[in-house]
C-alpha cells in the first residue's frame, strides 16, 4: 500500500512561509504603530523601523510589501501636513526628520527601477509618480499651483543615469529598461503636459552637467526616450492634459515682470526653491522664435515674452514647451558625437537623424540651430552621411537654410561602396529627391548621371536596374540633357573628368551616356530589355523608382526563371546522314590534339 502524499509542504518550504507571515505582521504592526503616531501626534520612530526592513528584505516579495506600506505612510503624512511649512521650532525638527527618510525611501526607490524584479521595477515607478501627485497637491493652493520640483529631478535623474540599487540583485548596470520605458511614456511621458515640460527642462540640464566619460549610457537613455515622443503638442488647445490637476487651472495673462512668481517649485529646502524659481532659468535663452509671416499675422499680446512668462504660465505656452524640447535637443546632440565608442556614436547618430525630419525639426523653436551638428555628420559618410544630407535638405526647403555646398558633398557619395552598400535603395530614393527639382542646373545634373553610368560598369545587376529608370527620370524631366544620349561618335577620349569633385566641372554635359548603351549587351535579360528604353522615343511616363529600389541577386534570378518563355528554344538536333556532331577520325587534322580527344569511333 502507498503512502498518500502529504498536504503540508517540507519543512524547508513550511519554514519560508512562517518567515513571510512574521515579515508581513511586522510590517502590518509597524504601519499601524505610525498611522496612530501622526493621528495622535506623538513619535514617529517606527517609519524609521519600516525603513530598515524594506532595505535588509532578501526576498522580492518582502521589499515589495515594504515599499507599499511606506507608501501608505507617507502619503498619510503629507496629506495630514506634516511636511509643510510652519509650526514651532520642534515641529520644524519633526519635519526635517520626516524629510530625511522620504529622501532615503525615494533614492531606495530609484534604485530599484534597475532591480532584477521586474514587479519591484514597475511598483517603483508607480509610487515615485503618485510620491509626485500628492507632493504637488499638498504644497498647491488656489492662487499658487506648485510642481515638486526636487521630487522630480530624482525621476528624471533615475531615468537617465540609473543608479545603482542597494539591493544584491539587479540588471545590467546604466541601461534603462525596456518596461520601465514603456510604463514612463505610455503613462506620463507622452501624456501629461507637465511631465513632459519639466521631464524636458531637468533633463537638458542633466546632460549638459553630467559627465560622459562617468555616465557612458546617458546620451542613449535620453535619446530613447525623446525618439519615442510622437505625441508633441502643436496647438495650444492640445496642452489639456495634467499629471498634477492644479496646475490645469488656467494661469492668469502674462504681464511684464522682472520676477517670476505663480507657480513655486517646491523642495525641501529654501535653496532649492530659490534655484528652481529663479529668472536665469537657463531654458528660457531659446525663447527667441524665428516669426513666419503668418505668425506675423496674429496679433501679439503686450508683456508675453516667453522669458517674463511664470512657470504655470510656461506650462500653458506652446512656446515654452518648443524652448525647452529645443534646449535638450541642442544639449543632447553634441553628446552623442562624444561617445568614446565609435560604433556606439555612430549609431545613436544614426537613431537620431532618423527621426529628425519629422519628430525633432517641426518643433524647434529655430531648427537651424541643428545645422553644424548635421553638417559634421555628413562629413562621416554611409548611412549617416546620407540621412544627414536629408536633414540638410529639409532645412534647406522648408527652414531656408543657406547651403551652397550640399550638392558638391552628395556628388562625393557617389561611389563604388555606394551600389554594394546594404543602403544602396536608400540612396537612391533620397537622391531622387534632392534632383527632383526642374530648377537645378542642367551642367550638375549631368554630372550626376554620368557619374552613375561610369559607376554601373562595376555594379551589381540590381545596381544597374536602379541606375536606368532613374538616368531616365532625370532625361524626361531636362530635356537638354537629351544630347547625351543622341551624340554621334566622334573623338575616342571622353571629356568627362571623373576625379573633379566639383560637379559643375566635371564637363559630363559635354560627354555622352555610352556606359549605359554597353549594358544592351548585359548577360542578364533584364538589364539588357530595360537599357533599350534610351533608344526608343520618350513617350513613356517617368517609371517610379518603388518599382526597382527593392531588388536583390535573388529577385532577379527569380523574376528571369519564373519569366513566361514565348518560343521553346530547340533541345535536339536532326542528324542526317552527312551531318555529325563529332567529325570522323578521317576528317581530323593531323596533330591537332583536341580534335583528335573528340572523335569517336563510328
């Protein structure tokens, strides 16, 4: 007979949950013993015993359950005020006590966000922010909103920097995790106007006075975060969304004022408050917004300059949350070309560039700030180069950026490198796009193509079918370039010169496209189908360029295996009686080796 197995757990097992329970009633009595003190306003000694035990807890389950009850705690204590100011010089002390262990519980708390638990990581997160929320809501009264400024600073500081926790387990040192990013922008970030603003404000700040060479991984934390914002205001009306509900009030009209006043950021000390409210608030000095003509338009209201404005008036400004977002942009940029990683540089550059065009641009205050920063990028070529090429563009239409040398620098991409590059379709549509204008000299244009066909002579057959529909493109639309394709023979010395870098001197104009007409020969049926268009009259509509961007060697031969065969080629021949495939022995030469290897005895 079996014996029945037993339904308490061994006694290893029995002992681990006597331990939790005793945790759990220690912190359960400790809770209690400080919600009766501040009811009763008698000694608070037993926050500081909850204090120890969340920091000494092993188990993740334990620290977990600490963390909450502090919480429970200390919002307790701020709502019922014990950390405003006033009272006598004891409760003054008392209060400055409280401070030092709600600063001691937050840093724990900072430190977690790097915890291997994920539970602890997320739980941290949460309780900073509502830390936030009844922080700002206690100091706050009808006529002065206030954001806990010292609060935030070390959120955003933990985002950035993650320092380390004091706990033994925790993930890889100075990255910012995956789901501590996720919760941060789909919960505040990208939500709440004033954890944006003042997340801006503190981080250009952050970055501009931490050092790299200490901090290696703050220049890709920022940027991941910035990169996914997609949510920027554009309108004043969108600026309706409050993490700390008072601040939503509307402020009152901005008036001239050398001081500020309104909204106070609050710490907790007074030197704080001075710094954080003072006027040099060096994110104002971006203030100063280029004025389009239809902003021009728009009457201007006396003594709004943004420098003047209070910071609950900031916080309702489109123009102030353009200044500071221009700010962190301008601080972080530099940084990324700093990194002492070369490939680590490079690629955040590139990350950046990615999204400057349509999430970055569009929202500085002037984006021709970002000019010699995008310049020195297209000096390093590849990728980075070229995506650099493409802000430079941008800011040439749309921002009236001078720039006389942006077609001589993308004259020098075009090279070998470039048709064999994993980035060759890439090119090609941004270089379609920078030549799309009618108004561009025939002379560079020439340049251009020529370039191209000389380069397809070494190319990839997938080079080459880029290359012709796009030479055709350029054709279709300059017509004076047509005598490229239709100049009779004459001299056999090209007057291209292939080495001048300056593409208006190149005398391509004066050359002709014989290159191209050499591919009617390719071994590819595709290439050699596609070339015969420069022979035939220009009546067809310009190709698109989407149509041929995306082939590869396995594209190619695909297409030429799987094409529809209108004639069967013959597979057999008829043999006659005087025809024979191997001469005969009588009709081989004499000496001739190779003759003599092929004949066969009949």
């Amino acid at each position: 007979m079996t014996r029945p197995a037993p339904s308490l757990p061994p006694p290893s097992k029995k002992r681990k949950i006597q331990n939790d329970s005793g945790f759990t009633k220690s912190i359960q009595r400790l809770e209690e013993q400080v919600i009766s003190a501040a009811a009763a306003n008698t000694s608070l000694n037993p926050l500081a015993d909850i204090l120890e035990l969340a920091f000494t807890a092993d188990d993740a389950q334990d620290t977990s359950k600490a963390i909450y009850a502090l919480y429970r705690v200390f919002v307790i204590l701020i709502t019922g005020g014990k950390l405003t100011t006033g009272g006598d010089e004891a409760a003054k002390v008392v209060k400055a006590w409280i401070w030092d262990r709600l600063n001691s519980y937050v840093d724990f708390l900072c430190g977690l966000l790097k915890d291997e638990e994920k539970l602890l990581r997320i739980s941290a997160l949460q309780i900073l922010f509502s830390l936030q929320k009844h922080l700002s809501t206690a100091a706050s009264s009808e006529s002065r909103p206030q954001f806990h400024v010292s609060h935030f600073r070390k959120i955003v500081s933990s985002l950035l920097l993650c320092p380390t926790s004091r706990r033994a387990a925790q993930t890889s040192k100075g990255v910012l995790d995956a789901d501590v990013l996720h919760l941060f922008h789909g919960t505040w970030f990208s939500i709440h106007d004033d954890v944006r603003w003042f997340f801006l404000r503190e981080a250009g700040s952050i970055i501009t006075t931490t050092s790299i060479s200490e901090h290696p991984d703050l220049p890709a934390n920022l940027l991941t975060i910035l990169e996914g914002l997609n949510t920027f205001p554009t309108e004043k009306a969108e600026l309706n969304a409050w993490w700390v509900s008072e601040i939503g009030v509307k402020p009152p009209k901005p008036r001239p004022s050398k001081k500020s006043s309104g909204v106070d950021d609050v710490s907790s000390d007074e030197e704080a408050d001075k710094e954080d409210a003072g006027e040099d608030d060096d994110w104002r000095k971006f203030f100063e917004e280029d004025t389009s003509a239809k902003d021009a338009e728009k009457p201007k209201i006396p003594g709004a300059r943004l420098h003047k404005l209070t910071l609950h008036q900031s916080l309702h400004s489109l123009p102030s949350h353009r200044a500071v977002f221009t700010r962190v942009w301008l601080a972080l940029l530099p940084k990324l070309s700093a990194v002492r990683d070369v490939a680590t540089s490079k690629s955040l550059s590139q990350r950046a560039l990615n999204v400057m065009h349509r999430g970055v641009m569009p929202h500085l205050t002037r984006p021709v700030l970002i000019m010699d920063w995008v310049g020195n990028s297209v000096d390093l070529g590849g990728s980075i180069g070229l995506l650099a090429l493409n802000a430079l563009f941008v800011l040439m239409k749309e921002y009236n950026l001078d720039y006389p040398s942006f077609y001589t620098k993308l004259y020098a991409f075009l090279d070998r490198d470039v048709l064999h590059s994993k980035h060759r379709a890439r090119f090609f549509r941004l270089t379609e796009l920078f030549l799309s204008s009618t108004h561009i000299p025939a002379t560079l244009l020439a340049s251009f193509i020529k370039r191209l066909a000389r380069l397809s002579l070494s190319a990839p057959p997938a080079a080459v079918i880029m290359i012709i529909p796009f030479t055709y493109n350029v054709l279709k639309r300059h017509p004076a370039l047509m005598a490229m394709i239709h100049r009779p023979e004459g001299s056999s010395e090209d007057p291209f010169d292939a080495i001048e870098p300056n593409p208006l001197l190149t005398h391509a104009i004066e050359s002709s496209l014989w290159e191209l007409n050499s591919h009617r020969e390719h071994y590819l049926s595709g290439v050699s189908t596609l070339t015969k268009i420069f022979s035939e009259a220009f009546t067809k509509p310009s190709y698109s360029m989407e149509d041929f961007l995306d082939h590869t060697y396995g594209t190619l031969f695909d297409a030429d295996a799987n094409r529809k065969i209108k004639k069967e080629p013959p597979v057999a021949v008829e043999m006659g009686k005087d025809l024979h495939l191997f001469p005969r022995e009588e009709e081989v030469l004499g000496g001739d080796v190779v003759a003599e290897l092929w004949s066969f005895a009949v």
